[in-house]
C-alpha cells in the first residue's frame, strides 16, 4: 500500500487544472521489463508484474483458474519474433534471454550474446536444434509473436501476450476472419482460451462482440497516452524486453527444467472452424 492523501483530478486548483497527465511515469517499477507479462505455462494464466505472479481467477472464486480472458487486442508486432536461453529457460526467472529478435530477421542490438548476424542462418534457428523430451525435433530459439492486449475491464493497463509457435497458424486464421469482415481486432472483445485437446499450451480466439462506445473511447486513449508502453510490448522498437515468457514446445532443454512431453503433430485449425467462432457476432450492424 502507497501513503496517499486524498487526491484525485476532482476539485483541482485552477493553478493545476489543464497541467496534468494520466501517464504512469514510475510503471517500470512495478514490472520487469515496465509492463506486465500473461503467463499460459501449464495451460493456467498467470499475470506476472515484477516479481509477483497472480493466478487468474474464475469469476466469483478466488483460486479456480479462469479457463479464459476476455482482452482487446491492442495491437501486435507483425513480425515473428524469436527467444534463445543458452541454459533454457527458468520458471520464475527475470533473467535476460542470451539472444532475441523482435522482427525475425536479426538479433535485437541490446542481446546479450549475439548468437549470429541474421536470424535465417543461426544454429539455433534450425529444425533439429532441439530435441524434447518425447525425442521429437524442435528449433532451440523459439518462435512467436507479441501481442499487447488489455482485459476488457481494464483496457489501460496493457500486458504482454506471447502467442507460442504452436498458436501462429489459429491467430492468422483469427485473423483473416476479422479482416474479411472488415474488422480491426481492437475493435472487437476476444475471448482467449487453451486448446484442451493438445498436450502443450496452445491458444485458442473467438469474437464474442464489439466493443462498447465507453470501451471504444478508453481503448482509443490507451492507444495514444501509452502508444510508448505499446511499442515496447510488441517489439516494434528495439528496446530492452526482459519480460520474456518460454515459448511452449520450442524453448531448449540444456539444463533446464524439463517440460512436459508434446506430441509432434500439431492439430490441424481449418478456416471454418474460425468461421463458426465467430457466427455470434453481427459484423453488418
């Protein structure tokens, strides 16, 4: 708890009024990296600021697992973005990845150790670098893209959702369903939720409505009070992210603590599948 008197933007002396901004300029403090990060490891989401976790909780309980999250997506960086821990990745740990890319294409200049010039040719970015616990074939530097995305309750306070290399294919399908009806993903509330029928944590998306004028205005806000906090979610400026979550079946193994074994066929997501997710929502008004 902070020592606070009672302040707030109501009342405000004329000399203060107009003079004032909704920015959080000591958010760093509160989270690794300055943003919160949503966890899915074990197929149970997690808020991890800093170094607290929280579960996220089924409404009206306080410790049954929510089996989903109603966010906005806020937005996303286009590219695939690309994780390499050089002694695997610790539950729990705030430590820096040994190299990381945020376009795909070449390690972030602040990586602490380069581990090639261009992501296409690293040794760890070949099919085979890893090998899991079941003996199948992975890649050692793990495959996803970001999403900055806000739960729809509280749409100014973006996180950071790191969609695994097993998920890409059902979120472009996501997608191209929203696009084909002419419909930006901020725009529409998502319902995130796993995929039970796979071994390892994949993700599932489904439209459930629009937006509401209230939550258009906040949305529109977040977007341009923390368009700085945005961008370093995403990855689309070359800033430090620490804040980095494994990525499900592509993290390495080398003195690690072993995940579960995966199967290596990833189910299939057909297009109509994501048509029917979506059969709820009017996109014609």
């Amino acid at each position: 708890m902070s020592d606070m008197v009672a302040i707030n933007s109501v009342g405000l002396p004329a000399h203060i009024q107009g003079k004032t901004k909704t920015t959080n300029l000591f958010a760093a403090a509160v989270s690794v990296g300055g943003f919160p990060v949503i966890s899915i490891k074990g197929k149970v989401f997690h808020i991890q600021r800093g170094d607290v976790r929280e579960l996220v909780t089924k409404a009206g309980t306080d410790d049954e697992p929510a089996p989903s999250l109603e966010v906005v997506i806020l937005s996303v960086n286009p590219n695939k973005s690309k994780v390499y821990y050089n002694t695997g990745f610790i539950e729990g740990s705030v430590a820096k990845p040994t190299c990381y890319s945020n376009n795909g294409v070449a390690p972030a200049e602040d990586a602490e150790e380069q581990q090639s010039k261009k992501c296409n040719v690293c040794p760890h970015n070949q099919w085979g670098s890893r090998i899991t616990d079941s003996g199948g074939k992975g890649k050692a530097c793990g495959d996803s893209m970001r999403l900055c995305v806000a739960a729809a309750g509280m749409i100014n306070d973006p996180m950071l959702l790191r969609v695994p290399a097993a998920t890409l294919k059902t979120l472009g399908l996501y997608g191209t369903q929203l696009s084909k009806r002419g419909v930006e993903p901020q725009y529409v509330i998502t319902k995130v939720g796993f995929d039970y029928n796979v071994a390892h944590p994949a993700l599932t998306f489904k439209a459930v409505r629009f937006v509401e004028e209230a939550e258009l205005a906040l949305v529109e806000d977040t977007l341009v009070e923390e368009a700085e906090l945005i961008d370093q979610i995403t990855g689309v400026t070359e800033r430090p992210s620490v804040s980095v979550e494994p990525v499900g079946e592509t993290k390495p193994t080398a003195k690690a603590k072993k995940p579960k074994p995966v199967k290596k066929e990833v189910k299939e997501v057909k297009e109509d599948e994501v048509d029917e997710a979506l059969d709820n929502l009017d996109f014609d008004d």
